[in-house]
C-alpha cells in the first residue's frame, strides 16, 4: 500500500453545521460530516418547518434544502423542495367530497423555474365543470404569482399559506370549499439550467 493512500485513510472526517438559506433566517438543519469540504456540496437535507420555527403544529410540513456552499466548519443550503405530509393530506380527504389538483410549472422574475401542485377539497362533491372551473382558477392564479415575482417572493407565499390562501378567495365563488392547500413546490431549475436549455433550443 503507498504512503498516499495510508495518508488518505487516516485523514479524518469534519462534521459541518448546516444552514437553512436566509429567507429562513439561516436556521440551523444539524450536522454532516465529510472527510474533503467538496464531499459535502449537493448533499441535501429533509427538515420540518416546525423544527425551524420551533411550532410543532407546522410539523406537516416539510422542506428539503440542497448544500450549495462550504465554509470552514459550515454548510448553507439553497431551497430544494416544500411539501405537505401524505398524512396530513389523506386527514382533509372527506367521503361525497371532491378534491380537485393541478399541476403548473412557472418561471420566476429572476428566472427560476418551480413546480407547484395545488389541491382544493370541496365541502361537498362539485360536478364537472365546477371542478374544472376551479381548477382553471388554481392555475391562473399561481401562473400569476409565478410570473409577479421572483423564485424567494414565491416561495414565500407558499410556505406562508398566502398562495392557497388567495386560490381559496377566488375558488370559493365557484363552490363552496372547505381548504385549499399547496401540496408540493419543487424547484426544477435554476436560471443558469434554464438559460442553457433556451441555448441548445436555439442551436438545435
């Protein structure tokens, strides 16, 4: 065995504190450890809003963030993914009801390009074209939100309710609704994979 590889084995692993982004007042997620800081870079971490915020009635829901930077004994993170848990979802499911989805895929002020998937359950069971009805208003108002502000201001509004919030203002006109929620808000790219996929576009 060389003396490189004997030296590499016994170089030992530094635990990193990981941080949430600022937008979440760079809570501290815990810890991961890595024997090279660059081991540690696109690592994610699954959390709860209420373990940021100290609230366990936020526990449904959670947050996954991606480790993007590394210092010398700390990691921060970029926002990933915020979703409701299956069983706080399956909890507002009632029977003679409806629960009515969409799925919509926006691009932020700043070029961010975010999946979001918003429900609504009636207090009673729509017929089609209310459904229909209130999922196009789902759709308009988060492709609004979506193009009104950037990928921070959007997210925002998800975590804070005040996305399902505005759906349920407008929704309930169309029947009577008993929650709107925002199930999943996904980033799917970043403006540097959204500018280089218009590039290949253009080339092809």
């Amino acid at each position: 065995m060389s003396e490189r590889s004997v030296s590499r084995q016994k170089q030992e692993k530094r635990w990193y504190t990981v941080f949430a982004p600022e937008q979440f007042d760079r809570a501290e997620l815990g810890e991961t450890p890595a024997d090279e800081p660059e081991k540690v870079i696109d690592r994610t971490v699954e959390t709860t809003l209420g373990d940021i915020r100290d609230d366990a009635s936020e526990n449904n829901t959670k947050l996954t963030f991606r480790i993007s930077d590394v210092g010398s004994d700390a990691a921060y993170t970029d926002f990933e993914k915020h979703e409701l848990t299956r069983d706080y979802v399956r909890s507002l499911v009632r029977r003679g009801a409806s629960k009515i989805e969409a799925y919509v895929t926006v691009l932020t002020t700043d070029d961010y390009r975010v999946q979001i998937q918003p429900v609504a359950f009636t207090t009673k069971k729509a017929d089609r074209s209310q459904e229909e009805a209130i999922r196009r208003i789902m759709i308009d108002l988060v492709e609004e939100a979506g193009t009104e502000r950037t990928f921070e201001e959007l997210i925002d509004s998800v975590v804070e309710g005040r996305l399902s919030s505005a759906i349920y203002g407008e929704a309930k006109e169309v029947y009577p609704l008993r929650r709107v929620e925002v199930v999943k808000a996904t980033l799917d790219a970043s403006p540097e994979e959204v500018a280089a996929e218009e590039e290949t576009a253009v080339d092809v």
